[in-house]
C-alpha cells in the first residue's frame, strides 16, 4: 500500500509519543500480530531489489553468561578511562563488533541479524523500510552544519548482543505480547553492547563532508536533491555515525554504562570502516560541571572529545561539550527559555546520556531539559538551573527519572519507541489528557517538519 510523505511522517511521529500508564509493572497485550512483524508493507520490487528483505531478529537468549576481562578493560591496562587512553578503549570496543557488524556493509544482500548474533528491539515494523530495516532517527535543518545547505533525515538501525539481547527477551518473553517491568527485568548484565548505525538521506554532493562515505539503499519516501520523486522509491543513503555502549561499570561506577560515538571522516586513509574515527567517549553527565551555554567551555570528567575528528561532527556536540554526534539532535537552532523568555540560538542542550537518562516506564519527563511541547515553540528550563541539571545527573541504570517510574537501564529506544508502539496496538485507549498531549505534541512535530531532537 502507498502512503505520501506526509501521511509517513504524522504516522511515526503518534507512535514515537505515545506514552502509558499501567496499575501495575506486569502489562499484558492483547493484538497478537506485529510485535515482531519485519518491515512496512510498503516493499521494493524484485526488478528494484532481487535480494532479501529485513528480518527480525527475536529469538532472545534465556541465558547470560558475563564476558570475562573484556578487551575493552584490557584496553586501559588498570587505569581509569582518560583523555590518554579513550582512543585505546574505543579502538576495542569498534574491533570487538568489527566481525560481526562489517558484513552488513560488504555482504549486505547476505546479512541478517540473525547470522551475525545480533537482535533487534520488537514492535517497530510498522516504522522499518524494508531493506536495511531503519527507521527514521533525527534529523538537521538545513545550516545545522556549515556544510549542510539542505534538510537532512537520519536513519538508524539498533543491534543488541547476545548479552544485551538477554534482557530485551527478559521484558519481551517470546511472543512480544507482554511487557515486563518486575525484578529488575529492565537491566542489562555487565558487558552488554549495543550499536546504532547511522545512515544520512544527503549524499555527497550535496554534503561535501560525506564524500567517499559507504552507501546503502533504503525503501523510503522522503525526497531529495538527489532523488527528488515522491512516494517510496529506492533511495541511497551514507553510512555516517556508529554508536557503541557498553555496560561497564567498572569503567563507568556512576551510571554503568560507556557511551562511544564514531563519526565518518571523509579525509582519513583507508577503508570505509577505516574511515569512521573516533568522536568521544562519555561515562557520565559531569553532573558537578555547570557549563555555559557557550564556549570556552570548562573542562569535563566523564566525556572525552577527539580532537582530531572532522569539523562537521563537532558541531553539534551537547552542553558544554558533552558527546554527541550529528545524528543526535542535541543542538537546537532556537530554543525560548520558559523562566526569562530569552531566546536561544543554536543551543546546545542535550548529550547521549542525558538524552537517554528518562528512559523509564512511563515517559513521563521529556528527552530534553523542558517540559513536553505544547506549541510550536520549544522551551526549555534555564541552562545550568537546577530544573535544567535534573537532565545530567548521574544515576545508576535502575534509578528512575522520576519518581515511582520502572527506571530502563538507558535504554531510550525501548522505553521511546517499542514499549509506546506496543502501547499503541493496546485496545484500552488512552485517557483525555495524554490524547490532548499527544496532540500538542504532533502539531508542534508537524510544524517543525523535521525530526529535530530525537536520538
């Protein structure tokens, strides 16, 4: 079945916000049919795509068994993570998936997550191309970038390892039919990974920085300079930004876990995975840094940024210099401080962790330091007060944001995408005041057009 843009865009942006509420933490669901459906009905033909299609990856472990002097911790010899050895730690880290995520991009028609040991996170179908299996991640405006003239959308593709995969099957079960909040059911085991590849729909020319970059198709709608005809079309994408977290908490004795990002450098020798240099590291919030809204920036503990990595990338790191990567929203082009009414440019207001840090069971606090959208205006508290700070604090995994909520051990994507979209499919409704929410919401998405701030 066809859909228009329009008709695609409003569709993801009711699933990305409905939330719930249940009256207790076991919630059982009654449609039987999509948690683990592999892609929209929307498909290439056999003459656009002979190869095979995107298939779910479910089958989740029973069983966890702890890896044993990981080589991320051989990697820092004994010394905590620093400026002089996040690169080694990175280094691990990217070798360690290399076998098992690299065939995705040289035997793609061959790959499944599946073959390689990776899972993916049930009830997104509805929301996946059918191709590589993205969905919609953030997106830029243009001139986010210096170098980005046009709008640009991001695409993203979550793998959980066998160890992370535990868990997800621990909230999951084997039907998908079911969410399960209780004794500690959303919390990793020690040495979980979990990746994020990251796809841009501007290519080079369009953007320069994304010259030589590896390049897939996805079955999708938005136009482009490049390919500017409506409706689903094959459409190239550029391999751009790899995430890799681990559940680490002797590395990381604050929050558990290491956020590394990894970013596309056009100017780096090599091959495509040669290519994707560090950007930082961070293991915490840096809670005690009350950083300004611009630099110069004061120094930071738990994040680490390459110096030497490509000018683009850098210019959308979060607060004060926090870590994050141009595929993660944490700059926001006009923000209104909702206490002064001053108007903010280009702010930086956001990092993987804080960013992750309201996954809970009832998303009851906003991805960004403000309340949830009620206009077309995006408020925000006042940098470095204390409503604002609540977004970087430095809680363990099984901390809820608030108050009384199921705390999801960071994991944003279960908590934003999967455990609404199972909600949604519920047939008990929402109440009047989450549907007006939702609503406010949707406008304020619509108006914006672009998936601005969202990891």
């Amino acid at each position: 079945m066809k859909k228009n843009t329009s008709t695609v865009m409003a569709m993801l942006f009711v699933v990305a916000f409905l939330t719930y509420r249940c009256n207790n933490n076991t919630m059982t669901g009654q449609d039987q049919g999509g948690a683990f459906q592999n892609h929209r009905d929307s498909i290439p033909t056999k003459q656009q795509y002979p190869y095979p299609l995107f298939v779910l990856s479910h089958d989740y472990p029973t069983t966890a068994t702890p890896l044993v002097n990981p080589p991320w911790h051989q990697a820092l010899q004994g010394q905590p993570i620093s400026s002089s050895n996040f690169i080694a730690y990175m280094d691990s880290l990217k070798s360690y998936v290399a076998p098992n995520v690299m065939p995705f991009f040289t035997d793609n028609p061959n790959w499944t997550s599946a073959r390689y040991g990776w899972f993916n996170e049930p009830w997104l179908g509805s929301q996946r191309e059918a191709i590589l299996g993205t969905y919609l991640g953030n997106g830029n405006p243009a001139n986010m970038f210096k170098s980005l003239k046009v709008d640009e959308s991001g695409y993203v593709l979550v793998l959980y390892d066998s160890l992370a995969a535990y868990t997800v099957g621990q909230i999951w079960g084997k039907t998908g039919q079911k969410v399960n909040l209780l004794n500690n059911a959303t919390q990793f085991p020690e040495g979980s990974v979990i990746v994020k590849l990251a796809f841009s729909n501007i290519n080079y020319p369009e953007w320069p920085v994304m010259e030589g970059a590896q390049t897939l198709n996805v079955y999708d709608t938005i136009p482009t300079v490049g390919n500017p005809a409506p409706g689903y079309q094959m459409r190239k994408v550029s391999f751009f930004q790899m995430d890799v977290i681990v559940k680490d908490s002797s590395t990381a004795p604050k929050t558990g876990w290491v956020y590394s990002t990894f970013v596309y450098d056009k100017d780096t020798t090599g091959s495509f995975w040669d290519k994707m240099v560090p950007l930082g590291a961070m293991w915490g919030n840096d809670p005690g840094v009350n950083s300004p809204t611009q630099p110069p920036y004061p120094p930071l503990y738990e994040t680490v940024i390459y110096t030497g990595a490509p000018e683009y990338s850098k210019e959308t790191l979060g607060w004060g210099g926090r870590l994050s990567g141009p595929n993660d929203g944490a700059v926001a082009q006009e923000a209104v401080d909702i206490t002064t009414g001053q108007v903010y440019q280009n702010l930086a207001l956001s990092s993987c962790m804080s960013c992750h840090s309201p996954a809970q069971d009832t998303f009851t606090s906003f991805l960004l330091p403000g309340p949830f959208p009620t206009s077309d205006t995006l408020f925000v508290y006042t940098p470095g007060s204390p409503n604002w700070n609540l977004w970087f604090r430095d809680n363990w995994g099984n901390v809820p944001f608030n108050e009384g909520q199921v705390a999801m051990d960071y994991d944003m994507v279960m908590a934003f995408k999967s455990v609404p979209a199972w909600e949604a499919a519920q047939s008990s409704g929402q109440n009047s005041l989450l549907k007006a929410n939702l609503e406010a919401v949707n406008r304020f998405r619509r108006h914006k057009t672009q998936s601005r701030f969202w990891h």
